[in-house]
C-alpha cells in the first residue's frame, strides 16, 4: 500500500518505524528532491501533502510525503475529505503517504474509513508497566536488534528497571553493549542493576510495599518516583492495573479456579507461567482488601485530574492504602458500586 498510518503514544517506536520506511522508499541520492515533511501548525498541511504525493519521483528510488503528528483521523473538513476521496486512489505507484498521529483513529469518521481501504494502518501504543512479560519480550527484541546476548534473569531485570519506556531501553542497551566491548566480565544482574538507570519499575514496587501494608517504604519509593519527575496519573495508573490483576487472580483462586490458563485468560496475564507468582503474591491478602482498593485509587485519579496537588494528594492515599493493608477488613469504602469497572 503507498499509505501508512502510524499512530500511538511510543513516539520512539513510531521515529524507529519511520526510519526504516524512509530508508527504503528514498534513494539516499535523491533524498533531498524525494522527502517532504508537513507539521501540524501549517493550516493546509494535508492539502499540500496530498498535491505532493501525486508528484511522480525524481530519479531513483521513491517520494515519501510525512504528515507529521497530524488529526486528520480525528478531525477532518469536508473540503479535505472531498480531496481524499479525489486523491488516495490515484496515487503514483512510486509515491508514498505517511500520516503519524500520538492518537488512537476515530472509526466513526468518513476519513477514517476510507482511509482504512487504502491504508496500513499500525499501532505503536506503549506497554502497560504491569504487563511484565510484554516488557521481557520488548528487552529481548531490543538485545536482538542491538546485537547482544541477555541471560532471562538480564533481560528480567532490564524490564523491571526500565519499564515501557522504549527509548530508555536501547539507551541502557547500547550502554550495555559498550560494556561488553570492553570487559570480560559477563553480564550478570547485579552489574544491570549499578550500570543502567532505574525508572518506571519502581511504581511496582510501590504497589508491593502498599501490599505489604509498610508506609514508610512505600512513601520513600513515591518520593523516589517523584524526584524522577514520574507523572502522577501514570503512576495511578499502573497501581490500578497491578491491583486489578491482583484482583482477578484472588478471585478466581477464591471461586475454586486451579487451571493457571483460565486464571490468565480471567486476568488477563498473557503468560499463563506467570500465574503461580501472581498467586504466591496474593496469597496473604483478602478480595475485600483488594475490591475496596480500587476507589481509593479512583478518588486519587478524579483529584489528580481536577488538579489537586500531585506530592500531599499522592502522599495521602499512599498512606491510606497502605492502612488498608495492615488491618485486613476495618476499612470501608464510601462508595462499593463500580468496583470493577
């Protein structure tokens, strides 16, 4: 197809994607007559675009026209979309449309529609930080690409260090690479751990320390996690997932479920292996404390986004919750509806 649509919030795998569509569509030669960019301020980026790409290419190779974090699959004028259905079915064989956009495309819409019968559409959405064996995988991948061996207890604690943060990781990778260039010594977790950066997994461990019911930890992580300019929301957010799983595993241990596949369909762990940990995890802990755990963090969400102050609002319900855990069954939520939703 000559149209691409790259879209979701891993801005470093969507650069990566584009890097390798440009190199094999323009001739390194002809670049500089073949390439054009459109950014979103420019009011008529997509006119212009779309008058661009039916220009046949110059010399070898192809033409790529990159509209650049655009909204055309999120807001489109009737004037353009008239020019789409004008353009996309008559777009030189040698000429090639890519559209990149942070944002998830809007099925409703008539662009997107069409769109979708001439396009390649793809997603690059970051990976949920409690989806730990989706981050191993991603290490794995990112080692293969660079062109280093990880042991599974390397490649682990990569995952936990980093997290989703791709562009990190081949950072840490290639810091990892020079390491081994240049020492004998394998690579072990215990060096991971002193030479690469540790970021996102700590909301994790957070998650475990409210577990465990211990403040003091958990507080010192949080103040940890914010020293590192880690935003609130995506920390509310990956407690909320962690617990939800949590959740789901308890309850279907509780309902008699043994078959660790039915619990990871149930849970939504794509790694049935998984499941053992998860329950050793949940082991000591009550579906009550879980369940009422779950609005305690809603309510920190709905204040964060109203704007309340992130460090005393985060600080509050950290404690909160971690109370909960110290004395299974004395706390009470206000509101039980919706629990799960």
């Amino acid at each position: 197809m000559p149209i691409y649509i790259y879209w979701g919030e891993d801005d470093f795998a969507i650069e990566k994607a584009v890097t390798l569509l440009r190199d094999r569509i323009l001739d390194p030669l002809w670049t500089s007559f073949n390439y054009t960019t459109f950014l979103p301020d420019q009011g008529d980026s997509v006119i212009q675009a779309l008058n661009q790409v039916m220009t046949p290419s110059f010399g070898a190779g192809g033409r790529l026209v990159w509209l650049i974090n655009s909204n055309l699959c999120q807001n489109c004028p009737e004037n353009i979309f008239s020019e789409l259905k004008r353009t996309l079915p008559v777009i030189p064989e040698s000429s090639f449309l890519l559209v990149t956009s942070p944002n998830k495309p809007d099925e409703r819409l008539k662009s997107t529609k069409l769109l979708k019968q001439f396009a390649d559409f793809r997603e690059f959405s970051l990976i949920p930080p409690w989806k730990t064996e989706l981050l191993v995988q991603a290490v794995n991948q990112a080692a293969q690409d660079i062109g280093i061996k990880l042991t599974p207890q390397v490649a682990e604690t990569l995952a936990e260090s980093i997290g989703n943060d791709s562009r990190l990781l081949y950072t840490e990778i290639e810091k990892l690479r020079l390491y081994l260039a240049s020492s004998n010594i394998p690579l072990t977790s215990t060096i991971v751990t002193q030479l690469v950066r540790n970021t996102t997994h700590n909301t994790l461990q957070l998650a475990a320390a409210i577990k465990a019911g211990d403040s003091a930890k958990a507080l010192g992580i949080l103040a940890d996690l914010i020293g590192a300019a880690e935003p609130g929301l995506r920390i509310v957010a990956t407690l909320t997932g962690q617990f939800r799983t949590w959740l789901w595993v308890k309850m279907m241990m509780e309902s008699g479920e043994r078959n660790p596949q039915a619990i990871a369909q149930g849970a939504e762990v794509s790694n049935p292996k998984r499941i053992y940990f998860l329950q050793q995890e949940v082991k000591s802990l009550s579906v009550e404390q879980l369940v009422f755990s779950l609005p305690l963090m809603l309510e920190l969400e709905v204040s964060l986004k109203q704007g309340a102050s992130e460090i005393l609002t985060l600080q509050t319900k950290v404690i909160e919750l971690c109370q909960l855990y110290q004395k299974s069954g004395t706390f009470q939520p206000e509101n039980k509806s919706n629990l799960l939703t």
